[in-house]
C-alpha cells in the first residue's frame, strides 16, 4: 500500500469520526450560556425555575462552597446511546472530570408553565432535559477555576460534543439556535468559563 493511499484511509477515518459526533449527539437545544461575549450564567434562569444555570449570586464564590451548574440539553439528545453530561473541571493544578445528573424534562412553547428560552419554539412545544453538575468544593482552589461541557453518547465508539464560551479560531463548530457554541474538538483551553474561588 502507497503512502498515499494510507494517507487518504486516515483522512477518511478522521472525517468519519468528525462526523460521527455530529451525527449521533443532537445539539438544538443544547444551553450553559450562549456566545454572546456576555456572561448570563448567574442571572438567566433555568426555563420555568427560578435557579440560574450557574446557580451562584456570582462567578465568585467562598472555598468552602460547591459549585451548581446546569445544561439543557434536546431530549434523548445522544438518540439510541446512553447519554452523559460531565464537566471537564480545570482547578489550576490538577484536572478533574465531574459526571452530571438528569434532572427532569421541560416542557418548552408559547403557553406552556416554562414559556418560550430565547424566542423558541415559536410555535408547538418541545420537552428538553435539564441535567445538574455539582463540583465539590474539595475539587476547587483558590483562584481561577475553569469548565467545559461535554455531551457524551456512550456506547462502543462514544463520540463527544463540547459546550464552549466562545469559538476557538482553530477548531470547527457552530451555534446552536439558541446561541451556545458547540463543537467535536476538546479545544477548551481558553475557550471555558471560569469561576473565582475565594479563601
């Protein structure tokens, strides 16, 4: 076999997993904070709740607290696999990967008890899962602190698509209607949120 040829069976492979992900893990309604370049997470609510999606008065909080977060995601949104939310938890030192759980569905749409989120659905309903992510606080340090989502279809070729606070130049993704950066890269670093942890 030509190196050619190798070369091209490993583009092939590589385009076949990029789009495996996309395929597989439905992003419509997936929601931390959209890309906006204004940070929402502590005073937009979660639909029909009267929690935010970083539940915290604000992005600072005392070393001796959790922190609460929240994702929407679609509804069975890795389809036929089982379905995970995790945190990818940065504390200056040491990484950390913090497995979500689901909390209830919620029901979206012009006249239901959780209204529309951003305008949408226009018209009909549409049920959504709400998932909590806790990071103890011994997983903290003071200082900066950082996360990323991941949506995570689990099943013999898992496959993986990160919510990100802004789009990395160098990686491929693209805005969801609700506004929220989603891509297949792990392309984090630079790109999560952060939470301030106080001594």
């Amino acid at each position: 076999m030509s190196n050619r040829t190798v070369s091209m069976a490993i583009l092939i492979l590589v385009l076949a997993g990029a789009s495996y992900a996309s395929e597989k893990i439905r992003i419509h309604w997936a929601y931390h904070d959209d890309a906006d370049d204004i940070d929402d997470r502590c005073g937009e609510t979660v639909p029909g709740e009267r929690f935010s999606f970083l539940d915290m008065d604000s992005t600072v909080l005392g070393d001796d607290q959790p922190v609460v977060l929240y994702v929407l995601t679609d509804k069975d949104f890795a389809q036929e696999h089982e379905e995970q939310v995790l945190v990818r938890w940065w504390n200056g030192e040491q990484e950390h990967w913090i497995m979500g759980a689901w909390v209830k569905n919620i029901i979206l749409g012009p006249g239901s008890v959780a209204g529309t989120f951003h305008g949408l659905p226009a018209q009909g309903v549409v049920t959504v899962d709400l998932w909590k992510v806790e990071i103890p606080a011994e997983l903290t340090r003071p200082g900066e602190n950082y996360y990323a989502i991941q949506l995570k279809g689990w099943s013999q070729d898992p496959c993986a698509i990160y919510l990100l606070r802004d789009m990395p130049e160098e990686s491929a993704g693209r805005l969801n209607p609700l506004g929220q950066y989603c891509t297949e890269k792990p392309a984090y670093v630079g790109h999560d949120w952060s939470v301030t942890i106080q001594e």
